[in-house]
C-alpha cells in the first residue's frame, strides 16, 4: 500500500485507499470469494495489518490515473464552441492516458482541476452533499470589508437559493481566500455580485487534499503516492 496508514485497516477501507474499487466494490469482491489475506479467503469486516499481502482475483485490471493540472484563463473544461480551446484540446498527446476534467471551471477562472480515467469517483467528487472543500483565491473590485467577509462566510442569496456556509478570510486589499463545499454554476461571482462586489479574478488553489502549488497554466502533475491513497480514502 503506497499510503501511510494507521493498521489494522478495515479490507474494503484498505481496498478502496489503494484505488481497486470503492468500499462497497470491495465488499462485493469479499463476497463473491475473490479476496484474499496472506492467502487466506477475506470476510467482510477483515482487518489489514502492515506486512499483509492482499491479492484481488477477478477485479478490474484497468491502469487508473489521475492528475492535478491547472487551467489557464480563457480555456473550455467541456464542449467548446467554434474555435474556443478546450481542456482535451490542450492535454492531447502530453499527458499519458486517455483522462477527462472532473467538474467544471469557467471560461474566465483558473487554477486546479482534476484530469482522470476513473468515472467512478465522479458523482462521489462533485456531489455537494460530501462536503468536499475547493479552495478560491477571489479578487474583487473593491476593497474588502469585515461585513463582506462575514456575509460570504453566512451565506448568500442567489436568485432564491442561499449558498452553503463557507470559510473566508481577507488575502489583500482586494482579495478574499474562501472555502466552499458546494459549486453552483458562476458561484463566486453570483455571491461577490449579490453584496455589490464585481469579481475580476478567480483563482482555484485546492481540491480537497490536492493543492495547486506551484504549476504553472497548463502545466500537470500526476498524483500518486500519500497524496493519491489520501484522496481516495476521503472520496470512499
């Protein structure tokens, strides 16, 4: 197993962290008899211990990957129209695998976007209902104030819907750093518009555990290792 971890580990937990399948996957496989544990049969409910050799039969044997890349301005994540670039466009024939963006960052923002293979982890990154956290560096217009700062972090009304509650905090004098867990279409710049702000840049610096860092536009780097089995084990 590539993540650092506290053993004894649940079998379908340490399954899903070494991305062969979600837990539910993994329990199914246990099953259907095609688990075993230092060659042993695994049973539902098993524990992983350090050391432990586990063996998967029968499961599927696709090469899973996955990349964090950072999307310049003026760049299409899906179905770009005429002559606008898109995502698939840009990577072709420089990022091993046939991957796709998972969600969406509009044309005039920027910053991280996940590239993978595996459609499983799709609903499980995008649902607002798992809370995962993205990470925004927002500059407005105007300087920021503590009332804007706490209205952000309240929620807002957009058009009927109040936002979720979010963490923000002031970054510059016309900045804010803020955390959401939700992502309804041109959130920010709907939100920053509905207290009297006009958005001029959005930055995206982090994806759950995955940050930006230091790429560069149009730059990728492949995840794996610790940061790989940690986002994994958090979308399980």
């Amino acid at each position: 197993m590539t993540q650092e971890n506290e053993y004894p580990v649940r079998i379908n937990k340490y399954l899903a962290a070494r991305g062969e399948t979600t837990r539910r996957g993994a329990d199914i496989l246990i099953e259907d008899k095609k688990v075993t544990i230092n060659g042993r049969l695994a049973k539902l409910g098993d524990l992983v211990n350090e050391g432990d050799t586990v063996t998967v039969r029968g499961a599927d044997k696709k090469e899973y990957l996955y990349y964090a890349y950072y999307k310049p301005r003026g760049m299409i994540t899906h179905s770009p129209q005429n002559d606008e670039e898109s995502i698939e466009d840009a990577i072709r024939g420089k990022i091993r695998g046939e991957v796709f963006p998972i969600g969406r960052l509009d044309k005039d923002s920027h910053g991280l976007i996940i590239l993978t293979n595996d459609g499983r982890i799709t609903e499980k990154l995008l649902s607002p209902e798992r809370k995962h956290e993205k990470e925004y560096m927002v500059t407005v217009d105007k300087p920021v104030t503590a009332r804007f700062i706490k209205d952000m972090e309240r929620g807002v009304d957009i058009e009927g819907y109040r936002t979720k509650p979010a963490r923000a905090k002031e970054a510059g004098n016309c900045k804010i750093n803020i955390v959401i867990t939700e992502g309804k279409k041109h959130q920010l710049r709907r939100m920053c518009a509905a207290l009297g702000y006009t958005v001029k840049d959005i930055k995206r610096i982090r994806i759950m555990n995955i940050t930006l860092g230091a790429l560069n536009p149009r730059a990728s780097r492949q995840l794996k290792g610790k940061e790989l089995s940690e986002f994994l084990t958090l979308l399980s």
